[in-house]
C-alpha cells in the first residue's frame, strides 16, 4: 500500500521497540503489494523510484523500519516537487511504472503529514504487463483519498472532479467499463460505481451512490471481483451477486489511477494497493481492511461509529432505503409524504418494517465523509415533505419525539449540525436564508433557531436557550408557528416552542407572539426531518424520529401527554 509517515530522531516514537507487523506475515500474503508501507518482512528493496520535477533526476526511496524514508526523500526532492515513475512490487511478482513524465503521479504530503501518490490534476497512472493478474479469481484493497466534489463538478482543495474515474482496472486498452476484465470506478451524479467484469459493467444505481462515501477521507476500498460485492471500510456497500470466473484476452495491463489509455483519471491521491489472485472469506477481508487500518502508516482513521439501533431500540427491524432518485415521494403512516434527500448509503435512511400500532419510525445517520452529491456535497441525511406546508396566513403545529444515539462523539470540528427543519421553498429572494425553523444538535445540546434576509442575508437567530441533551434518550418538541398573512414592517408573527423529555410534562422555552419574524418576502415552508452537517464534521450523527407533523390541528395537548411511540410484536 502507498503511505508512509514521518520520523524524527529528535522525537522517538515511543512505540519504536514493539515488534513491526506486516500484512503478507500477520494476515495473509496478497499476489503482489506496492506501497510506501513495507508489508513484507522478506522485502529487501525500495518502496518507489522518485523523480525531480525540475532537473528530471531518479532516486530509489526505502524504508525506515516498516514507513517510507521520510528524510531521504525530503532531502531528495529539497526546493521542488516530486513525481513517481515506479512503485516496486514487494512480492517480487512485478513493479508499477510510468515512463512518461507528463503521466506520472504527484508525489506529495497529505495534511495529515504522510506521503501519498496524487492521481489529480491530469492523466497520470502507473501500470504493470504481468500476467500474474489474469487469475480466475480476482481480489482487490485500494486505499484512496476522493476530494469532495461541489456544484459545477469542482471539487475541494483546488481538485476538479470529473465526472467520472477509475480508481484501478485490468484489461487492454480503452475504456475500462466496455473493455475491462475487473476493475472499480465511479460515476458521480445519480449512477454510482462501475464494476467491470469480463468487457461488461455493471452498475449499481439502484442501490445508491455508496463509492461515494468517505469523500475527502483515506479509506480502504475492498472488492471481491467475481462476486462484484463492494465494501469500504468494512461496510458493505454493494451485495454479493453469483461468482463469474475472470477470463482474458491476449494483451492486458493492470493500470492504478486511471484505465488503460488514461481515459478516465482518478480524481484524488491513492496511497496502496494488494492484489490477491484467490478467494477471501469474509472474515479475512475485514482482517486485512483492519490491519492496513490499525498497522500501517496509511491515514486511514477508523470510524467511531455509532451504536447498532438494535442495541438502542431492541424489537424493532428496518428496512434500508436505498433510492438514487431524490424525488421519489413515499408515505408514511400518518400520510405524511416524504422526498429522500441523501447519499443513499446503506446507513443514511432506515424505516422501520414491523411496527405495530401504526406509528411512523426513521432512523437518520452521516458518517464521516458522507457527501450529499445534488446540493451542497455536505453531510447530510434528510427527508423533505412537499404536501406539509406553511402558507402567510397560517397557523401550524410542528410535533416531533426524537432520540440521538450515544454514545456522543465529539463535534469541536463540525461546521454545523442540523436535525429538523421547517425550510423556505425555493425561493431567489431567500437564497442564503433557508429555515423559517430549525434545530441544532451541536455539542450536543437543542437548540432552536430561525432564519431571516432581514436586516441582513444569513441572520442566523438563536430562539430560547440551549437544552443539554442525553444519548439513548427520547424527547419531544411541539412548535406553535405564526405565519402572518401580512408581511410588511407591521407583521404580527409568533414562534412558540416547548420541550423536554418525552412522557413528561413539555417545558415552554420560546414564547415570541405578535413581532416581526420572518421574512416580509417569503412564500412558504415545508417540513423536514434527518441529519444536515456542513463537510468540516469529523463525526458521526444518528438520530431516530417518531411521530414527525406539521398540522392545521390544534395539538396543543401534546404539551402534558405526547402521542405513544412506535411498537414491535
């Protein structure tokens, strides 16, 4: 695997005299591994061949114990940047090379001060003509660094993402997807990965866009090539379909960070790769994911992930909603109807399936690098409501009991963290100012708050003070809403919140009535429920929700006895 940190005899590691571990000896040995990691005690040679990007020198970079030479090769590429024309293969089986300057990858450091192999900004990829890769059964474990991609395809960090690459791929020449005989990239946008397999691709629209979780994140792609089952980081993002044996035509090239031609480049940094040329049980895939994870010098940051709901919630089953389309529009139980707004990860929107005395029940999660791909590319796990809406000259009751799950995690980096809104419609009066209501779960305390264009755009107003809040624990909010039908100088609106714990009597901690709230230009509003973060969060969030309105009805009762909760057989 490519990645390798820094050392510093001034500031031994403490750890230094534990034994080193390496992947061939600890788990199982692949058929070939290159990286900036050594993974093979019996390697005796260098982990990449470095060039000058002024002068055009070469240089071979070793290892420091098991983590590439820091100091060699910051003294080698001293006063200019680097290049890669060859990672060695530490099996002996083949190298990975370039011999075109203007197609070698970057060599640089990360922000989190390891080297990695940048694939972005180009048509830049190393390769390799073995014929140890053309095996019936194929597996693959890439890390890979995907930056954030925004509005226009322009990514974060100066990347611009196109809108589709090919992270590896094993075929002759062309385009991976219609000539490649295995291989893993991504289409962003609506259609997800693109397994090739056998001069075929498949895809994976229907059950989301998984391979574009942990964007802006190292993790470990892991893909099992014959029975196309697709996991990073451990998490199962595509199923396992029927094993298919991989065949070959006479000429291939196994190519990293792009197809063979280079049609489609790798919009990110890549920092390894393991080829294993047989089947793996699913326990020794996890293995291996878990020691690049806890082992090696690759940045890879294991996720804090949160409690299992059945641990939260025992009883209850779910369903997981895996839907490209966002504006499909569904149900619930109490009609409310509901537009899924999320990644469509395997974890973003669970419903539960055997609730029996017809209450509505959803979990929400984001997980760190979640990417909401249409809006904003920021963390974010919703539903909107098209038919539950707020009009001028309404009043609305919005009522909720939700419950965050533990255990909590620290948010000190989060921009934002979002859980229920009442959000203007689209509206080009309004663009900066979009929740005439809404809750925020930073630092794990409820706040409420609203928005306005008034006096200025992106007045973010704090209403009533903040609730500390406790994990595993339901509680409940009724909002009173009025919505002036005039909206001059001289509205008379009203935003009137209570809260507490669920089945006990709602405390009343916003009481504005008859003042100027909301915008004089807006139109209307509509409910939503889930999880919105901005891309700066290092956490996870999951919340479950129960009951969620917006109704003309006077609830004002749900003050001292709130509607029961969902139940299971």
């Amino acid at each position: 695997m490519w990645g390798g940190g820094a050392t510093n005899a001034a500031y031994p590691d403490p750890v230094a005299s534990a034994p080193i571990l390496y992947l061939a000896q600890s788990v199982a040995a692949p058929t070939e591994y290159a990286g900036l990691t050594k993974e093979n005690s019996s390697y005796a040679g260098p982990a990449i061949r470095a060039v000058r990007n002024d002068n055009g020198a070469q240089q071979d970079i070793g290892f420091v114990g098991k983590n590439l030479d820091d100091a060699a090769l910051t003294s080698f590429l001293s006063g200019t940047t680097g290049l890669v024309t060859t990672a060695y293969g530490q099996m002996g089986v083949t190298n990975f090379t370039q011999a075109t300057t203007a197609n070698m990858p970057l060599l640089s450091k990360d922000t989190d001060g390891i080297w990695k192999i940048d694939i972005s900004g180009g048509s830049r990829w190393l390769e390799s003509s073995s014929t140890a890769f053309k095996t019936a059964k194929a597996h693959c474990f890439m890390v890979a660094k995907r930056p954030y991609f925004g509005q226009s395809g322009s990514g974060a960090a100066g990347y611009t993402d196109p809108v589709e690459c090919c992270l590896f791929a094993y075929g002759p020449s062309g385009d991976y997807k219609t000539n490649g005989r295995f291989g893993l990239g991504y289409l962003d946008l609506g259609t997800g990965p693109q397994l090739p397999q056998n001069a075929s691709t498949v895809t994976y629209a229907a059950q989301g866009y998984p391979g574009e979780c942990r964007m802006g994140k190292w993790s470990i792609h892991d893909l099992d090539c014959n029975t196309l089952e697709l996991r990073i980081d451990k998490d199962v993002m595509l199923a396992a379909g029927s094993s298919v044996d991989i065949t070959y035509p006479a000429t291939t090239k196994l190519t990293l960070g792009a197809d063979n031609g280079a049609a489609h480049p790798w919009a990110g940094s890549i920092r390894g790769f393991a080829f294993y040329g047989s089947v793996l049980t699913s326990t020794l895939r996890d293995q291996v994911t878990d020691f690049l994870t806890d082992n090696s010098s690759l940045g890879v940051v294991r996720l804090s992930k949160t409690g299992a709901t059945t641990a939260k919630l025992p009883g209850f089953t779910w369903s997981p909603v895996l839907d490209t389309t966002w504006f499909t529009t569904t149900t619930d139980a109490q009609g409310v109807q509901w537009v899924n707004q999320h990644g469509s990860y395997p974890w973003s929107c669970w419903i539960a399936n055997n609730v029996t005395n017809g209450k509505p029940l959803v979990r929400f999660e984001t997980r760190n690098g979640d990417n909401d791909f249409i809006i904003t590319s920021a963390n974010r796990t919703e539903r909107s409501s098209p038919n539950a809406l707020i009009l001028p000259g309404q009043v609305r009751f919005m009522f909720a009991q939700f419950m965050i799950e533990g255990p909590f995690q620290d948010q000190s980096g989060c921009v934002w963290s979002d859980i229920f809104q009442v959000h203007w419609d689209d509206n080009s009066a309004l663009p900066n100012d979009p929740d005439m209501y809404g809750v925020s779960v930073l630092n794990n305390t409820f706040q409420a708050f609203t928005q306005s264009a008034e006096p200025a755009p992106g007045d973010f107003t704090s209403m009533g003070s903040p609730q500390t809040l406790l994990a595993d624990t339901w509680y409940a909010m009724l909002l009173k809403i009025t919505f002036d039908s005039n909206r001059t100088s001289g509205r008379s609106d009203g935003f009137e919140l209570w809260f507490g714990q669920n089945g006990t009597t709602l405390t009343k901690i916003v009481n504005q009535v008859g003042v100027p709230i909301y915008d004089t230009s807006a139109i209307n509003a509509y409910l939503k429920q889930g999880n919105y973060r901005g891309t700066g969060n290092g956490t996870n969030l999951a919340q479950i929700i129960a009951n969620h309105t917006l109704t003309a009805t006077d609830i004002s009762s749900y003050v001292t006895t709130q509607p029961a909760l969902p139940t299971h057989p």
